[in-house]
C-alpha cells in the first residue's frame, strides 16, 4: 500500500435516461471511495479507511473497492445505514446532490476505531469530502491528518458539499487548518468560490505556498487546471470528451494526479518539494485526461491504464 484514502463512502442515485423516461439508478460514490477506486484502476497500491454500512448498499460498496483492487483491512463495518445522495446533473454544470445521512455509518467513525500507526510503506494519506465536516467522522480524520502530518505526505480535497455545511465561518476556519496540513491541495473553481470569497485564486495560491501547501492545483472543468508550486504557475487546458455526465470527475482527476507524482517520485515527504514545472505539467495533463474518459461514462466509473492507452491510441 502507497497511498491510503480516508473518508466516506455512499450510494449515488444517477438519473439514467432511457425509453423516455428518467431512472435513478444507485451506484457506488463518495468522493474518498472514487478516489480509492481511481487509484487502484491506475494500478496503484492503495486502502480504504472508512466506515461502511452492513447493509446492502454497504456490501456493494464494498465489493466495489474489492473489484477495483483496493485494500480493505481499515475499513470499519457498521449495522448503521449507507447514505445516499440524489444526483442532480445539468448540462455543462457542477452536479448537485441531495442527502439522506442522518445517522449513517460513514459519518460515525470513532477515535477508538483509527489504527494506531499505519504500515511503514504508506507514503501519502489522503482527505477530502463531507467527512471532514460532519462529526464525529470529522473530528477522528483531524486527528489522524494531524498525526500523520510531518510522517508521510498529507493531500485534501474539500469538494465542498455546502448543503452539509451548516456554518459557513466555522467550516472555512476548519478548512484553513487542514489546508495547512496538507503538501497537495486540490479544489475545484465551486470549492474555492465558497472558501475563499473575494480572492483571487493566485493570491490565495501563493498565500498557501508560504503556510505548507507545496502544490495547489484548481480544476475548472471543461476549461482544464491551473497548479501552482513555489515559483511557477502552469496552466493545462481541458481535453475534449463526449461527455456523459460529470459525476466524479474531480475525483476522477485526483486519483490522476496523485498516480502521477508517485510515477515521478514526488509523493513522498523528502521530495514533493523537489516538484519541477515540468513534472507539474505532466501530472495536471494526466490528470486531466483520467478525469476526460470519466466523463465520458455515466457516473463515477474513472479508468485504468490500458483504458487511458486505448484512448490515445
């Protein structure tokens, strides 16, 4: 195991249009559980750290990281349900979601449930999601970002859900923390309108660089990424793709970027400071195109390598 990805993992309900009529159709989400998923399809050895349902949703979510080839062993099981979000997709917008967590496992994870040290071989821990704001899950992955933090690479991405947010201040203040945290930040252009009001993202970019960000990348959909490291700027237009939907397409995208900083040797705490403009470029191009063949599918389905080699022929 390289990477472990902690978080949430639920049910998707995707509107499937077919014979005229809109279905919705459960699959498996949770920006952490794509993340892990995306990963290992790219043939990186990555776990899962969560609380899933016993439920049958629960089951099929995990037989899902088990079908993708993620490991298992600190996934904690609960008889509390699975959420489940509804997905509203538009056209060329970010989708939408709609909630039924109310006393669900993924959102119950306790202290007592963490591993007290992880394996030796783990180089990067990765964040993200509602998980991080909704307690007592949220406390417990502070806590375990805290501890690892300074040990292995910490990476984050808010993916904001602001429905799940019921104090804007606090979250942002939280966010602050956990950004500082973190050698890599990923956000979307939405996350960073709700964190950061007012800003403009290269300020708020280089202000992170100075308090323990080495990588920050902004995705703006269609319209490709801008990552920033100490002393460069790269910008990466977006690649063309018939587009199905965009459900887990910056999930999709994470898992790119972070496979490739591990290809070059960067995701680790000695070198992710050594990150050239040229090796950023080529992570954020990647990326992008993991996240391209992710929207060309419906729901949150990232691809493996040989689906990348095929598509580029």
């Amino acid at each position: 195991m390289r990477i472990l990805v902690c978080g949430e993992a639920l049910v998707d309900l995707v509107p499937i249009e077919a014979e005229g009529r809109t279905r919705l159709v459960p699959t498996p989400g949770g920006s952490p559980l794509n993340v892990a998923v995306g990963l290992a399809r790219l043939g990186v050895p990555t776990g899962f750290l969560g609380k899933l349902s016993t439920d049958a949703h629960g089951e099929t979510l995990y037989d899902h990281l088990c079908a993708s080839g993620v490991d298992t062993r600190f996934v904690v099981r609960s008889p509390r349900p699975t959420t489940v979000a509804r997905v509203e997709a538009s056209p060329g917008a970010e989708p939408e979601y709609v909630f039924e967590i109310e006393g669900t496992a993924d959102r119950s994870l306790g202290a007592e449930e963490l591993p007290e040290r992880l394996p030796s071989e783990i180089d990067a821990v990765h964040f993200g999601s509602y998980s991080m704001a909704l307690d007592p899950t949220g406390k417990t992955l502070t806590a375990l970002m805290e501890r690892e933090h300074g040990r292995r690479v910490i990476t984050f991405d808010p993916n904001v859900r602001p429905p799940l947010i019921p104090r804007s201040a606090s979250y942002r203040a939280a966010f602050a923390h956990w950004r500082s945290l973190a050698r890599v930040v990923k956000l979307s252009v939405d996350d960073f309108a709700f964190l950061c009001p007012g800003e403009s993202p290269d300020e708020a970019a280089n202000r992170w660089l100075k308090t323990g960000s080495r990588l920050v990348v902004l995705t703006r959909g269609d319209r490709g990424a801008t990552a920033y490291a100490r002393g460069f700027r790269v910008d990466v237009p977006g690649e063309n793709a018939a587009v199905a939907d965009t459900v887990g397409a910056g999930d999709a995208f994470m898992s790119g970027l972070l496979a490739a900083l591990l290809d070059l040797d960067r995701l680790t705490i000695h070198r992710i400071d050594l990150l050239t403009e040229s090796e950023t470029e080529r992570a954020v191009r990647f990326a992008t195109g993991v996240a391209a063949i992710t929207c060309s599918r419906r729901g949150a389905d990232p691809p493996t390598r040989t689906d990348l080699q095929k598509e580029r022929g």
